[in-house]
C-alpha cells in the first residue's frame, strides 16, 4: 500500500465513512476519491464550528483591536496577549481576570472564549448568576446533577461578574461542584470585581470560600486589571457630543 493510498484511507476512516472502506478495494483507485474526502472534511469542519458557536453562548462583544490599552491605570499587555496563544487550556489552567467595573474585563473574557472557539475548543459562557440560580431551581436531585454536568462538560467555562450578588451557602455549594469536578481536568475563565480576600462577602456564610479559591487559583494566571470605568467615559463623551449637537440646534433656530 503506498503511502498516499494509506493517507487516503486515514481521512476515510476518520470520518467515519465504513461503507467507503467496505468496498475499499473497488474504490480505491477512484479519480473523485480525494476530492469527495476534501469536500466531506470541509463541510463536517464548518458544521463543527457553527456548533461550537452556537453552544459557546459568547453573546455580542467588540475584537480585541478595538481595545483602549491607554485606558486602564494597570493592564499587562503581554500576560493578556500570551493568553490568547491558549496554552492554558490545553494545560487545564484557570484564568482570573480581576478588576473593577468597566475596564474591559468582559470584553477580554469573550475574546478569548471566541479565540478557543474558532480553534476548536468546547465553550461555554454564563454569567456567575446564571451558572448558580439554574443549578438551585431544579426541582429534584437528578435534575440538579444534570444542569451541574451542563456546566462541567465543556473544556473552557467562562463566568462573567462574580462578585456583584452576594449568594447563601447552596450557592456557593453549587460552585464549590462545579469548580471541584472541573479541577485539574478543565479550564475556568472568570471576570470578577472582587479580590480574592473579599470572596467571603460574595458567599457570606459558606464554610468552603477558602477551599474553592484554593481550587481556582492553583495552576491559574491572575491578571490584574486596574483603572477607572471606560464605559462611564464612553458615556460622558457621547453626553458632550449630544450637549454640542442641542447646543448648536439652539444657536441656529436663534440666528433665524
């Protein structure tokens, strides 16, 4: 068997085509043999991809290029950009990006989700409220450790805004599940507002706030995010802006 005859083969039975190679030696020699397995390969990568897209849940978000890195007080411009090589994922490791609101925590959290997506990484994206209410609505035991399998089935787990809410001890149980299911085997993603030290406020009366941190943040990359809110600067200019605008209505009906 050459080796092209054996590539050939290869790409068949990768994908899965066994009626193919029940009649290999008939086909074999087939002048539309490579060009169907091309086509096949394609098609199969695309409806992958679309797949991925959809069960990630990214949600709306402006590209990285679109970024202010001028903007934040504090930002390590190439601890975020060597995160996008996604070597983490692959390692298993966790990503803390930690800051106040506004200054582009979310927006590098869903960059990098979509960045794992494109290259072929199960996702999904949840804010912290989502991730524990749906869980702690179930009625019934089974049904709780179905939706806790929803959220540790895929390889990167992104959880956006921890940190706002405060949660009571089933909350934080159910987090403690998660994270403790997904350690050392997948990565977590999380975007919160809050220093570790202050977790305690987030779970207020949950006994296991210090072993989930342990958890999070063993074979993690923190990434420190400091400044004030860019969103609440966007909103000012485009007040001036509209200020300008009636200003200058005003001053043409008068000249009439």
């Amino acid at each position: 068997m050459t080796n092209h005859e054996t590539d050939i083969r290869r790409r068949a039975r990768q994908l899965g085509l066994y009626g193919l190679l029940a009649h290999w030696e008939r086909l074999k020699e087939a002048a539309w043999l490579s060009e169907l397995l091309d086509i096949e390969e394609v098609e199969r990568a695309r409806r992958s991809l679309e797949r991925r897209i959809s069960g990630a849940r990214v949600g709306r978000f402006k590209p990285m290029a679109d970024f202010d890195w001028d903007w934040p007080d504090r930002i390590d411009r190439e601890q975020i950009e060597e995160l996008f090589e996604l070597s983490w994922v692959g390692e298993a490791a966790n990503v803390v990006l930690v800051g106040p609101n506004g200054v582009g925590k979310t927006m590098i959290a869903k960059n990098l989700a979509h960045q794992a997506v494109l290259r072929g990484t199960t996702v999904l994206c949840v804010t912290a409220s989502q991730l524990l209410n749906d869980p702690a609505a179930q009625d019934g035991t089974i049904a709780l450790q179905r939706r806790v399998r929803h959220y540790v089935r895929p390889t990167l787990l992104a959880i956006d805004e921890l940190g706002y809410l405060s949660y009571d001890n089933r909350h934080a149980d159910l987090l403690f599940e998660v994270v403790t299911r997904r350690y050392g085997l997948k990565s977590i993603l999380i975007t919160t507002n809050k220093p570790f030290a202050e977790w305690s406020e987030v779970f207020p009366s949950a006994t296991c706030v210090v072993t989930l941190v342990d958890r999070l943040v063993h074979n993690a990359e923190i990434v420190a995010v400091e400044g004030t809110s860019y969103r609440l600067k966007e909103a000012k200019e485009k007040a001036e802006v509209k200020s300008k605008q009636r200003a200058e209505k005003r001053n043409r009906k008068n000249d009439k």
